[in-house]
C-alpha cells in the first residue's frame, strides 16, 4: 500500500482549531493534500453533520494529555499498558473492531498535544525506576497507519530514546515504516504487527496490508534495529483455524528471536453493542458467553484451547519469547500457563503495576 496514494484518495476534507492552523504537521498534510479543503473550526462540535465521518480528518488540541493506563476489563487480568490518543479512528475498517461500539466522534482526529503526553510518561518513568512503562499510540487508531504524512512518532521514539525503562510501541496492521528506520538512536521502540491468516484479512480487514507485507516490514524494521512484537488479537475459531493460525506463526521465524520483545493472545469478543453493528458476521455464529465485563467470548473450554494451541505452535519458533493473553481471567491463566502472569519470570515485570 503506498500511504500518500492512499491519503489523497481516501480524505476528502479538513477541519483545524484556529491555534494549529500553522502547525508543523497541518502544514504538511495540507502540501500534500492541496486538493481538499481545509476549514478553520472554533471546535469539533463547528463540524458539520454531514463530514462527521472518516473522510473527514481533524486536527484538535485537547487541554488535558491525552495519556492513561489501559482501560481494561472487569474481572480480567490486564497488562498494565499505557495508552496515548494519538490518532483517534481509523479507516482501515476491520469489521470486528471494538471501537465500533464505543467511539461517538466520526472524523479521524489527530491530537497535537503530544507535547504533554510526552512530559507525563517522562515523570512516570522517573518515578518507576524498577518497572517497564510500555506505552502505544494503537489502542483508538492504527499507530502507523497516517504517520508517513503526519510524522508525529519520530516526536516520542526521539523524545524516550535514552530512557532504559519505557518502551514505545508503534501497533499496526501497515506496512508503513520507512519513515522511520533512518532514526538514530531507536531507544526501545517497538513495530507491533498485529496478525492474522490471509482467509481473516482478507475479508474483515479490508484496507490493512496482506500478512507476508506485515511480517516483510517487521523483518525490515528488525534489520534496522527496532524491537518486534506480535499480535494475535482476536484469534477466531472456524473450520481449518489450526492450519491456518500454524501456517501464520511458521512464517514467523525469519525475525532473531532476540529482536522480539512480546506476543500478546486474545480471542475475538464483542459487546452488545458491537454486535448490533455487525450481526450479519460469520464468526458471530459460534457459542459465546457473557463475561464480567459484559463482553461475550467463547466459552471457556474453547478459549483455552486455543490459547494452548496457539501457545504451542508460538513455543516452537520462539522458546522464550514472553507471550500473554490480553483481558482474560485469572481462571484462563491458570488453565493454560498453570499460574498467573506475575509469577512467570518473563512475564512479571511486564505485568508489574505503574505507579501513575
């Protein structure tokens, strides 16, 4: 996919607070995008209703940072990520994405306000010495999916490159990092791709890049000296799922080892709400449960034995790679890794709670 390409054919409109209208990045995505119009707004409540959607793009500047722990889920044990709100929506369009449910605000948003973000991660890394603070702009958006034209990455990978406890992850299901490789002094950067069979992506990932051109990028991005992690996130069930997932995971062992920092796991899981959404779905036809945090899954003895077999064939190409499971029960982990993640030794300090 070539980015540039893809922004001048996908937006078709531009709304800006007046006090960005000369910023850095506006000025550049306006160079690029000279054939679109770009408006001047008092705030995202002055967009009209007929460009609330993503075709839309806006740059806003929210007072607050827009930086916090992972929200989680009741009654599931979390990981203790920190996310940035970095770019917030996504055109990519993957017909199982949670932010179906929850995110009311249609234009991708763009928050210029890393400045503070920045500042904040600084202090908590300072006053967690002996923890990993990892943080990721992917949580509301694809990490790198608009980065090429915004160039707002560079800003955190420069801003934590010699700060030893806190590893930046760039999440994606792009190819689009090129713009960064020539960084210097990568710090603890981590590519995250996330993953799936070509039979997944192909059909509920509609505008992401093919797989072999994910894991081509994390070879390339590994070559260049970042870290690499992995996710399988949801993993779905359906017939052949075993062959394919394994075909996925063999593909896999052209990145060292030692350039992958984790593999998270997390089976597909949906709120009502999303299922309103996208009821016509194949994979919503298999047996779920509600869940505490009202999130349905598949029931338990199917998640586990995907987490086993998944785990097995991830063991194969890397031995030690620390790998866990995102929002799952205390149950779930003591069915499949016989413990909880705080006392398996690669595992524990990721899981060690931040102080914030």
């Amino acid at each position: 996919m070539n980015s540039l390409h893809f922004y001048k054919n996908h937006f078709t409109k531009i709304y800006v607070l007046p006090e960005l209208a000369s910023h850095p990045a506006v000025q550049r995505v306006r160079s690029v995008l000279n054939h679109i119009p770009c408006i001047i707004v008092g705030s995202k409540e002055d967009i009209p209703g007929k460009d609330q959607h993503l075709q839309t793009l806006f740059f806003n500047y929210p007072k607050a940072a827009v930086v916090g722990r992972c929200p989680g889920s009741r009654g599931h044990i979390c990981c203790n990520y920190l996310t940035i709100d970095l770019y917030v929506g996504c055109t990519i369009g993957c017909t199982y994405c949670i932010m179906k449910s929850y995110l009311n605000f249609s234009p991708v948003t763009v928050n210029l306000n890393y400045e503070k973000s920045i500042k904040i991660l600084l202090k908590w890394a300072e006053k967690n010495p002996n923890s990993y603070l990892r943080v990721g702009t992917g949580e509301v958006g694809d990490s790198l999916l608009y980065d090429p034209l915004l160039r707002l990455s560079e800003h955190f990978i420069h801003a934590f490159a010699e700060v030893k406890n806190i590893y930046f992850e760039l999440k994606t299901k792009t190819d689009f990092i090129d713009h960064l490789l020539d960084i210097k002094n990568k710090g603890n950067t981590v590519f995250g791709f996330s993953l799936n069979p070509p039979t997944i992506a192909q059909t509920e990932e509609p505008k992401a890049v093919s797989l072999d051109k994910r894991i081509a990028a994390a070879k390339k991005a590994a070559q260049a000296g970042f870290n690499i992690a992995f996710h399988f996130d949801p993993v779905f069930r359906f017939p052949g799922w075993k062959k394919a997932y394994s075909e996925v995971i063999n593909k896999l062992s052209s990145i060292p080892k030692e350039k992958i920092l984790w593999i998270s796991l997390g089976t597909f899981r949906y709120t009502l709400k999303l299922r309103e959404k996208i009821d016509s779905r194949w994979f919503l036809y298999e047996e779920y449960i509600p869940c505490k945090d009202k999130k349905y899954r598949y029931i338990q003895k199917v998640r586990k034995d995907m987490y086993k077999f998944m785990l097995f064939r991830i063991r194969n190409i890397y031995p030690d790679a620390p790998v866990y499971m995102c929002m799952e029960s205390p149950a779930m982990w003591q069915q499949v890794f016989g413990k909880k993640p705080k006392k398996i030794d690669n595992l524990c300090i990721i899981f060690k709670t931040v102080k914030i």
